[in-house]
C-alpha cells in the first residue's frame, strides 16, 4: 500500500470517528438537512446567532457539502443580492427569549426571498407565547415556511419538532415525526384557506361595478383588467379587501406602466404594451367629390388618343378605296371633329353598318368595338363602386401628417408624467405639440362621446375593446395605423411587493391566462354604465346616414348639356359660313 493511499484512508477513519462523535442533536440536524436536500437542491444555509450568544450549540457545527453564511446579527448581507441565494435556507440559534428578535435581521437579510425555508433551533422551550411572538413577526414579515427545532435534551437527542402552517393566519403545529412527512418545509402555493389580501384599488377611477368572489361576497372593480386579480382570489382560495393606505398593500388591482424602481421593487411578472395615438377616421366625401374622384382627364386620355388613330385610319382606307375604285367622294373638314361611329364604337353604344362598307373597314370597327365594350363596362363598374361604397377621404397615417394637420392629441395625465419621467421630458413636446393633457375622467368622457374634434394616446391593447364600443353605437369614427404608435414593449404590471407571499402564485397565474388568451376575452367595455357615470352624449355627425342620390347630385350633366348644345351651334355657323364662300366662289 502507497503512501497516498494511507493518507486518504486515514482521512476517510478520521472523518467516520468525528461523525460518531458528534452529539445526537447535531445528528438529528444533519440528518434534517440530507432529508431536505433529496426533497430540493440546497446551495446555500445561511447561520444566524446574536454577536453576545457564547452557549448557542451550532456555532461550531459545518454542514457536509454547503456553503454556509454566518452572521452575528451586527450587519446586513443581503442574500439575494450579493450570493448565491438560490435554494437557500436560514438556520437561526435562540439560546433565550429576546434572540426572537433575530427575525427582523432575518427580514433584511432574506429581502425578496422571505418564503424560503427557516430552521429556528431553539434551546429554549418553545412556549405557547413564543410561538405566538414568531408568528405575529412571520405576519409582519411575510415568512410562510418556519420549523422550530426544541432542543430538549442533548444527551439522548430529544428534539421536538413545530411545523407552521401560514394559512390563513400562521400557527404552529406539533410533528411527532418529521422524516415520515412527505415533504419537510410544505411550500402551499395553491390553497391560501381564505387569508384575507389588502388589494390597493384606483383612486381616479371613473366608475365601479361589483363581481362575485363567492357565494355571498361581491367585491367592487373598475375595469377589465381587475379581473385577473379577482380570478386569481377565486382559484386560489382567498378573500380581497379594499385598502386605503398606498404603504401598506399586498398587491394592486390595476395594471399601470412602470418604472425601472418599480421593477425592481415589484416580484411580479409584467406583459409588454405600446403606446399609440387614435386619429379620426376620414370623412365620408360628398357626391361632388365621388365624381371628381372619377379622374375625366384620364379617362379623356384614353378616349381621345383612340378616336383620332381610328379617324385618321378609317380617313385613309376610304381614300385609298375611293381611289381604287375610280369614285369621287368630296371631303368635309370638319367631318373627322365629329365621328358618329367612333363615338358609338367608343362608348359601347350601337351603329348603322353600311352595305357599301369593305371587309377591312368592317375589322376596324369590330376591334373598336371591343375597346368600347371594355372600356364603358370597366368605367360603368368604377361609377357603380364609388356610388354605392361610402367613400372617404384618406386618414392620418403617421406622426408626421398628425404633426402637420394640427389636430389637438388628448393624453392622460399619468400617461404623460410616466412618459415624461421614463423617456424624456421633452418627448411629447417633440412628438405630439400639439398634445392636451387632461384627467381620465375627462379623456373618457371625450372618446367615450365619439367627439373627432382631438386625436387620443391610448395602450394598443385597448383598441379592441373602444373598436368595439363604436360599433356598438352604429358608428366607425376612430382608427388605427401601425405607423401611428408612440412607443412599444413598455412594462405593464400589477404591482405586488417583492416579498409578498402571493408573488409566486400570481406569477404562475399571469403567465397561465395570458398564455390561454383570457386577458382578451375579458376585454370589453360596458358602454351604458361608463355613459350613464359620466352623462356622455354622443357627438352627431351630420352625414350619419347615407345619402341617397338626387336630381341635383347630377347638376354638372346640365352644365355639359349646355356646353354640347353650345359647340353645335358654333359648328352650325361655322358650316353657314364655308356654305356661303362656296356659292359666292362659284
């Protein structure tokens, strides 16, 4: 046998002497420990002991294979944010009844990890009144998950074991035997048993209506949103009560925008939303406007250049055919002006074939007619369209034509300060010049009303729920465009402190109903409460109805009329006048 071996051999009898020789207690506690460590991973014990307790009977002890942090109660660690905290648990010695007070250490230094596992190994008897202290201070500290360790005797090891039970209000009981329980420290992350939750409610809210939480309680909401709250109390087994102190909540109804402190203050998990601005929608165009959306001068492009090639084509096949056929046939100038077959072929209208007619002149008719044919039902069609559709004119479709047009932007007050605060303090001066900020009851109150005189900022997952109210009312005043939006991925949350003990339960739930799309099935507006609440009186708009078409939409023929009649008589004259200087010629 080497020497290296002996070396190692002897290391593994001295480690198997010190263990044996270790004090029952101490046994039982690492025997604790390795149960703990097969139910989840243990990276951390952090080892709490007043800096005056000479006599407390683990300060000398080291766990087998984990880090342990000790304290003596004089400075704050701070877990979570300075080591490794995942899976940690905190193994606090109370050696007499004041060390019970080690707790609020324990608070800070557990900060945003207070649902971890506590070991409290307590050689003092653990009193019906200290547990009562412990769980008055794990209500005040939100602890969920405590053992007290009873060191009774440390001779034969007699340790009495009180497991807590958090819900609904925390008190202890006693475990005969710990390592026949199916897990040692119960995380209860379904069941709260009708704990009562402070739920922090909008102070600005514009209107409220209740929802059943249970058989007999109702609670009061104000939007959609607070739904995903009131659901979650209704899955989770445990009552809400309205709070009026803004420092003392477990969590709030409403989601809001938050900030980079809130983040980091808050354990919930947010959604992403963006910022867009609604725009009235065009108006409708009057019939004036429909026929001058027909663009005459571009069809007059295509009729004109047709007419004169067929004129001058049908011009040179009769005077080429005349002139095969040694006839004479006299040529008026002003004949090609006025070409009754071509506008015939041209506006798909009839005409008179003459016998006397070639087969060539025949075709170029017939391919005349085919264009004619195309062209009066293609433009035929497009008149229909624009009559019957409900044209409008173009809406604004970016921040620079909003810029441009001067329309006054409504913007919520908290809405402006989160952007003036979060992004820049000039942001909205630079973007929107324009903008109005008022209070929500009033930007309300104004889009509630279908009042087009403003331009709205809103969240871009609301538009459903206000495309939905306006449909209701038989209008479609507002729209949306993809290029009109502020900004995007902005954290929308329901804030919860940190060290809440619903954090993880609501977490799990908002990644489940959003996942599932509930949030967009709840989304709706109950339009007739919100307009009774604030006595809305719906803007009119005075082309509600469409318009059917009368005599006078069709003015404009009159004009034409007039103008044909016109130039007839002018041709009439002028043809008096070629008469006349033809007879006096001869």
């Amino acid at each position: 046998m080497d020497f290296k071996t002996k070396i190692f051999l002897l290391m593994l009898l001295c480690k198997a002497v010190a263990l044996k020789n270790q004090p029952p207690h101490l046994r039982f506690l690492n025997k604790l420990i390795k149960t703990m460590e097969k139910e989840r991973e243990i990276t951390t014990i952090f080892m709490l002991q007043h800096q005056q307790s000479n006599n407390c009977q683990i300060q000398d002890w080291y766990p087998r294979g984990i880090p342990i942090l000790r304290s003596n109660g004089l400075s704050n660690m701070e877990v979570k944010a300075n080591f490794n905290y995942y899976y940690t648990i905190a193994l606090v010695c109370i050696t007499n009844y004041a060390d019970i007070n080690l707790l609020d250490n324990l608070a800070i230094n557990f900060d945003d990890m207070r649902q971890e596992g506590i070991i409290l190994w307590m050689q003092i008897k653990a009193t019906e009144e200290i547990q009562q202290k412990i769980s008055q201070l794990s209500e005040l500290y939100q602890f969920t998950r405590i053992l007290i360790m009873e060191i009774v005797n440390t001779e034969n090891g007699t340790i009495n074991i009180h497991r807590m039970n958090p819900y609904p209000s925390p008190k202890f009981e006693k475990i005969q035997n710990i390592f026949k329980e199916k897990k040692i420290l119960i995380r209860p992350l379904v069941n709260f048993r009708g704990r009562i939750a402070n739920v922090l409610t909008k102070k600005d809210a514009i209107f409220r209506f209740n929802v059943s939480i249970g058989p007999t309680e109702k609670f009061p909401i104000s939007s959609d949103e607070d739904l995903v709250v009131v659901e979650f109390a209704r899955r989770y087994n445990f009552r809400l009560r309205q709070s009026k102190d803004p420092n003392n909540f477990d969590m709030q109804l409403s989601p809001r925008l938050v900030s980079s402190w809130d983040l980091k203050e808050s354990a919930n998990p947010f959604s992403m939303v963006s910022l867009m601005v609604v725009v009235p929608c065009g108006k409708e165009k009057s019939i004036q406007d429909v026929f001058k959306q027909l663009d005459f001068g571009i069809w007059l492009l295509y009729i004109l250049p047709v007419y004169v090639i067929f004129v001058v084509v049908e011009t040179l096949m009769m005077l080429v055919i005349n002139r095969i056929s040694n006839q004479s046939q006299k040529f008026c100038l002003l004949s090609p002006l006025v070409n009754l077959r071509a506008f015939g072929a041209i506006l798909g209208m009839s005409f008179p074939i003459s016998r006397r007619w070639n087969f060539s002149l025949r075709q170029l008719l017939l391919i005349l007619s085919i264009f004619g044919f195309v062209f009066s039902n293609f433009f035929a069609c497009k008149l229909s369209a624009l009559l019957t559709k409900q044209s409008r004119y173009a809406q604004i479709k970016n921040l620079e034509e909003l810029q441009a047009s001067g329309l006054p932007v409504i913007i919520e007050r908290y809405i402006f300060d989160y952007l003036t605060r979060e992004v820049d303090h000039w942001f909205i001066r630079k973007t929107l010049p324009n903008a109005l900020v008022v209070d929500q009851r009033e930007r309300a109150r104004l889009i509630l009303s279908l009042n087009t005189s403003f331009a709205y900022v809103t969240i871009k997952e609301n538009w459903l729920a206000l495309d939905r109210y306006q449909f209701s009312m038989g209008r479609s005043v507002f729209c949306q465009s993809n290029n009109l939006t502020l900004l995007s991925n902005l954290p929308n949350m329901y804030f919860i402190s940190k060290n809440s003990i619903f954090k993880w339960s609501l977490r799990d739930f908002i990644q489940n109903i959003y996942a599932a799309g509930l949030t967009i099935h709840w989304k709706r507006i109950p339009s007739l409460e919100i307009r009774e609440i604030l006595n809305v009186t719906i803007v009119p708009i005075a082309d509600q109805k469409a318009n059917s078409l009368h005599f006078e939409h069709f003015n404009w023929l009159w004009t034409l009329l007039l103008l044909g009649y016109g130039i007839a008589i002018l041709v009439f004259f002028i043809e008096m006048v070629f008469g006349n200087r033809k007879r006096c010629t001869k």
